[in-house]
C-alpha cells in the first residue's frame, strides 16, 4: 500500500487496511491482493500513529535505520 524510499519523512496518523470483507462478508485474497502495509526502504523515518491491517504477507516491513515508530 505504502513505499517509503526516501530518507528523513515523518508519517502521521496513517491507517492502511486491506478489505477483508465485502456487503455479504466474503473477499477473496485474489480479489485485492496486498503483500504489505508498508515498506520503509529509507532512513531516519519517523512514524507517529501507524495502523496496518490484513495484508497477506508482513503488515510492516522495515529495512531503514534510525527509524522510530511512537504509536503502532
């Protein structure tokens, strides 16, 4: 849902959902498909209030340095 490759970028209050549901209750992992939430390839990133949610592989992928994240 969310790339980040740059350094030194501040999230804010970000929620990434994947559906999992429609009307009848029913979502095939085909219909949208989403490895992850987010990927954070950049370093110093900073995350205040980070939501992520039924993905089909990791919520949160982090390869950056010095990266903090104050609410998940």
């Amino acid at each position: 849902m969310m790339h980040i490759v740059k350094g030194n970028v501040v999230i804010d209050n970000v929620w990434l959902w994947r559906a999992d549901h429609d009307e009848v209750g029913i979502v095939a992992n085909s219909d949208n498909p989403c490895k992850n939430g987010i990927v954070v390839d950049g370093d110093d990133v900073s995350a205040y209030g980070l939501f992520s949610e039924h993905c089909l592989e990791d919520l949160t992928v982090w390869n950056g340095n010095n990266g903090l994240v104050y609410f998940y």
